[in-house]
C-alpha cells in the first residue's frame, strides 16, 4: 500500500521544472521589455493584457453556468475598464456571491 503522500522522484523533478519554466517565463518578460523601446501604443497594449487574460479566465465560467456568473462576468468587464486588477477581482468575487445568493 502507498503512502497518499508520499514523492517519488519523478513528481518531484517535474514540479521543479514546472517552478523553474514559470519563474523563467515571468522574469523574460522583464528582462526583454528592459532592452526595448515602448512607444505609446506599445504601453497602452500591454496595459490592456491583465484584463485580458482576466476574462480569458472568465468566459469559460460564464458559458457553462447560469445567468448570476454571467451578470457577474458583465460586471466584472466593467470594473476591468476602471480599476487595477486587485480592484476588479474583489468586484467580480463580491458580484458573483452576491448574485448567485440573490439569484440562485
């Protein structure tokens, strides 16, 4: 019988790749930028990429569950539009509890 926590070697190198591909990804990023010029465009682009990504995280949820996550999804492309990405979370969080409390 085996221990359900138990690591074998294997898991563990693959969660440490997996670390160290992540933590390589984010700093590129920072790394490439530091060497480029950005013209206006360029950073208002990159601004509009956590929004972004924040409903890419979304719209599956919004598709395949009723209408409270889709109000909230509304909602939540809202707040994108006028608050920081910290803000829009908590309001999609706080809509989306709301919403299914009130609606079901």
């Amino acid at each position: 019988m085996t221990d359900a926590f138990s690591l074998d070697g294997a898991t563990l190198a693959a969660i440490v790749a997996m670390s160290v591909m992540t933590y390589l990804t984010r700093v590129g990023g920072f790394v490439i930028v530091r060497f480029l010029r950005l013209g206006a465009r360029a950073r208002y682009a990159l601004a509009a990429v956590p929004p972004a990504v924040l409903m890419a995280v979304i719209a599956p949820t919004v598709f395949a569950k009723g209408p409270a996550e889709a109000l909230a999804a509304g909602i939540t492309a809202l707040a994108a539009t006028r608050l920081p990405m910290l803000g829009t979370i908590l309001v999609g969080t706080a809509a989306v509890v709301g919403l299914r409390l009130a609606i079901g």
